[in-house]
C-alpha cells in the first residue's frame, strides 16, 4: 500500500474528509473562467499511463504531454485538481514544479522560444476528488461534481465542464484538442474501456493493460476512462462500423436495450442529414453511477446507470454531438449552445419525422421560450452552462434559420458548417458568418445575432 503525504490545502479540499453534508455557496455569479488555460501552449497529445483499483480508489498516473509553444515562455501552467505531483521532466530533464490548488506550475530549463516543441512528463497519484461547482453537494462523503468518480468497486469519469483535471494534468479548455493515448492497468477480475480504439491487452500479475487510441483530435471534457466488470454486446450500424456496447454486469445484459438498439437506425438518420460519422470506434457505456444526465464522450458514449428522461430522443441527442460538440466543438464554453443548440434540434428532427409534427414540437417550444421570458442562448456565466436557454433557445436559432432560409439552403448551409469545422473549433461570430455565406442570404446575419445575444427573444420568422 503507498503511503500518501497530504499538503494543507489538500486536505482542507478533500470532500471525503469532510463531515456529513456540505454545499457549495450557490452563487450565479461566477463567470466563465479560462483560467484553467495556459494561451501559451499547444498540447498536442497526451500519453496517459494509469493504474487503478476501484477498492482502494488510489490513481497512479504518468502523463506524457506533447507541447508546442504558442509564444515564448519560460514556464507553463497546468490545470490538475487535488492529486499530488512527484516528479516532472522537460525532454527527459528533472525542472521544479509547484503546485496550488488547482494549478501546476512547470518551470522550463530555459527560456523557450515560439514553435519550440518538446515533451512533459508527470509523475502524480492519490485518490482523485471530484471538482464541486456552485451549488453541488457532499453528502456523507459522496460528491456529485464531475470528474473521476468511484462507486461500488467500479470507476467512471464525467468531466463537462472542468472534471478532467481530477485525474490528469492537461490544458484544460475546449479549444486546445489534442490525440490521446490511454493505458490503463487494473486488477485481472477488472477491464477498462476508454475514448477510442482498443489496441493491445496486456496481463501482468494479477493486473491487465488495455490500452486506447483517440486518433482524432479531442478536448479535454469528452475523455473518458471506465473500470467496471461488463457485460460487452457487438452492433453492426452498416458496412465498416460497429457499436460495441458495455454494460456493468451488475446491470443486467438487457440494462436499456429497448433504446441502444435503436443505434442503427439513428447513425443511419444523422449521415443522412450530416455526412459520415467522425470516428474510427463507436461505443457506449453504461456506470453504476446515479447521475442525471448522459454525457457525449468522443466515440464512447456515457450514459448513467439509471433510466433517464428523454428515451429515444435522448440517445439521439448524444449521437448527434458526436458531429456538433465533439468534431466541431464549441472554441469557448460561452459557445456552447452550438453543440447543445443542435443536439437539441436533431432530437426535434427524429422524434417528430414528419413536417406537420415537427412545426407543433417546434411551437410548443417556443410558446414555453416566450411563456419564460427565456434570456439569451449564449451564455457568460458557469452557473448557466447548462440551462434551458443553451438547449432550448439554442434549438429555436436553427429553426428560425431554416423558416427563413427554407429547407434547401438550410440543409447547405448544415453540410457546409459541418465540413468547414469538422475536427476543429468553432466560435458563435464564426457560426454566423458561416450561416450567412453558405445558406447566400447575408440579412440572416442581424436575426441571428438576436437570437443568439439578446435577452429579449426576437419574433419567430414566418415561414
Ligand atoms: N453535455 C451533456 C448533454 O448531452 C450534459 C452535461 C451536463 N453536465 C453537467 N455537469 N450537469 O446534454
Ligand atoms: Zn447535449
């Protein structure tokens, strides 16, 4: 058993410490921060050796980061949350390092100019805490922030917004996607899925490795690692892809199979509408966990151990961010009604599959929207991420373009967008622009930008 030395502000950060319930203040007023970036670097691909045993919940980590500079520096900043460093290494060099809550501060053996690149290497471990947002709760030990979480001897990971820094150093904002690799070592009665493709099983004693490959770009909140007994069930969606589907064994092989076998038929329904799916693997996995929302993670779907609301429409909503959220994601999280905008709209598209129904799911939205004084889709505040207006108000931009553009120039302009940012990201002024070339009719510009920005909704065009 490894012996863990706790710094002060470790301890005093550590949920599991704490006596029964505690809340976070709940304060509205926090703004989107992007402090957890350093403008300075490129991470190009992280290298995540990880060994974990659910029992003891200890994290052992390596991480390998491949960096570009962006500007000279003389020293970088990583965002990792609650888990003690031991040693990092610049180009295989031993350089000091400093950690503060939240932060670790790297100094390079010298002052390194822009486009230098060179690789980081971090020796961490200790027993991942979740990373609490405002108005979260600790009860009896148990967090529901987002980040590595541990239940009945299994373990998962949710990190939208900033979770990923509970179990690995990274450059933690949408906009700086990088390829992964991830090695995850485990005790032998244990397997581990991951973001991607299952390269090699490796046994050890009393251990295996499996090890992943992301080969597309991906940003920090859609990695994932899951370690759980499973229950693995093959899905051919069409010529050359499969769904592999994992599901806890203390589940049941049946766990929601009315809905993810339905995946066929909806891959099918968003190449039609989009272009080919973005990734090389499709997988989904369910936790044990009782969280209250799915959450898209690259190419591995994850979805909580409890039947949510939704159905259908909501496995179609995860599906469709594989294009809107993960290949073309939000370049800030002030942009993220444009992956959940049209996640939302594809989920109006299947539920619905004919013209008549869709107008009347499309006005009993916006009736609720009016009926609420619903505020703007784009969003400056954390406690806001995830309100109805992302979803709901964000779904109505795109329903007022296509009332006013009609269905043919829509459906250009949904293909165009979708090529032109593919693997990339993408900023609300860019999606406006986009709109207003691709679909020829540059007058979209002002009712989008009040749709997008003002308090006040605008009227609904008539189509
Ligand atoms: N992105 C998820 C979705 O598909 C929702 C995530 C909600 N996250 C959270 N921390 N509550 O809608
Ligand atoms: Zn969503």
């Amino acid at each position: 058993m490894k012996r863990l030395v706790l710094p002060l502000w470790l301890i005093l950060c550590t949920p599991s410490l704490l006596a029964s319930t505690v809340t976070t203040p709940a304060t509205a007023h926090i703004p989107l921060e992007t402090a957890l970036r350093d403008p300075a670097i490129d991470v190009e691909h992280y290298d995540l050796d990880l060994t974990s045993d659910p029992a003891t919940q200890l994290l052992d980590g390596v991480a390998t980061l491949s960096v570009s500079l962006k500007q000279d520096a003389s020293e970088l900043t990583l965002a990792l949350h609650a888990l003690p460093v031991t040693v990092v290494l610049v180009d295989g060099q031993l350089v000091p390092f400093s950690q503060s809550p939240d932060r670790l501060n790297i100094q390079l053996p010298e002052v390194l100019p822009a486009g230098a690149a060179f690789q980081v290497v971090i020796h961490y471990g200790g027993i991942p805490q979740q990373v609490l947002e405002p108005g979260d709760s600790v009860v009896s030990g148990v967090a529901d922030g987002v980040g590595w979480k541990t239940i009945r001897r299994s373990s998962y990971v949710l990190n939208e917004p900033d979770g990923a820094m509970s179990w690995f150093p990274c450059n933690d904002v949408p906009s700086d996607k990088a390829t992964y690799t991830f090695h995850v070592t485990v005790p032998d009665t244990l397997r581990a899925v991951a973001n991607g493709q299952l390269t090699s099983t490796v046994s050890g004693p009393g251990t295996r490795t499996f090890t992943y490959d992301m080969d597309s770009p991906m940003a920090t909140y859609l990695a994932t690692v899951h370690i759980d007994r499973y229950t693995q069930v093959t899905l051919p969606l069409r010529a050359g892809l499969e769904a592999m589907v994992s599901i806890p064994t203390m589940l049941g092989a049946n766990f929601q199979k009315a809905n993810w076998q339905q995946l066929p038929a909806m891959l099918k329904f968003m190449e039609q509408q989009v272009g080919p799916y973005p990734f090389g693997t499709f997988g989904l996995i369910y936790t044990q966990g009782q969280d209250d929302y799915a959450l898209e993670t690259q190419a591995l779907i994850t979805y909580p151990g409890k039947a949510l609301g939704g159905g259908a429409g909501g496995y179609l909503h995860e599906i469709s961010h594989q294009w809107f959220g993960n290949s073309v994601t939000p370049a800030n999280w002030q942009d993220i009604w444009l992956s959940e905008g049209f996640a939302t709209y594809f989920e109006d598209l299947w539920v619905t599959r004919d013209a008549a129904s869709l107008k009347q799911r499309v006005l009993t939205r916006l009736n609720k929207a009016q009926a609420s004084r619903m505020p703007a889709p784009y969003v400056t505040l954390r406690h806001d991420l995830f309100a109805p207006r992302v979803y709901q108000r964000g779904a109505l931009v795109l329903h007022a373009l296509r009332a006013t553009v009609g269905d043919a120039a829509f459906q250009r302009f949904l293909r165009g967008y979708y090529q032109r940012f593919a693997y990339k990201n993408v900023s609300t002024p860019d999606f406006i622009r986009a709109a207003a070339e691709l679909t020829g009719k540059p007058s979209v510009t002002l009712m989008l930008q009040r749709w997008i920005y003002d308090a006040v909704m605008p009227p609904f065009p008539k189509s």
